[in-house]
C-alpha cells in the first residue's frame, strides 16, 4: 500500500473512532485521539484544549 493510502486510511479510522468515542461517552479513549500537549477541540458545543484524560 502506497504511504499516501496509509495515511487516508489511518485519518479515517481517527475520525471515525473520535465520532463513536464520543457518542459512547468513552472519555478515556477518546482523550486518545487529541496529541497529548497542543490539541484543540472545535464543535458547536466546546471550544477549547482538547480532553487529555478521562472524566
């Protein structure tokens, strides 16, 4: 598989597993798909630094 597929296909499973995460209220794995130190949440209802650890 060519890297730029690979990449398509992994930033879609990270889209994806961010959705369900949050529908499913699975805080702890979904603070997983924020980078630890810089990430930022944008969504009509939260602004913010993203989640880093459970709730």
């Amino acid at each position: 598989m060519s890297t730029s597929l690979d990449d398509r296909l992994a930033l879609r499973e990270l889209v994806e597993n961010w959705a369900v995460w949050r529908d499913a209220a699975d805080w702890e794995r979904f603070a997983t798909v924020w980078h630890p130190t810089d990430g930022w949440m944008s969504a009509t209802w939260f602004q913010g630094p993203a989640p880093t650890s459970s709730r």
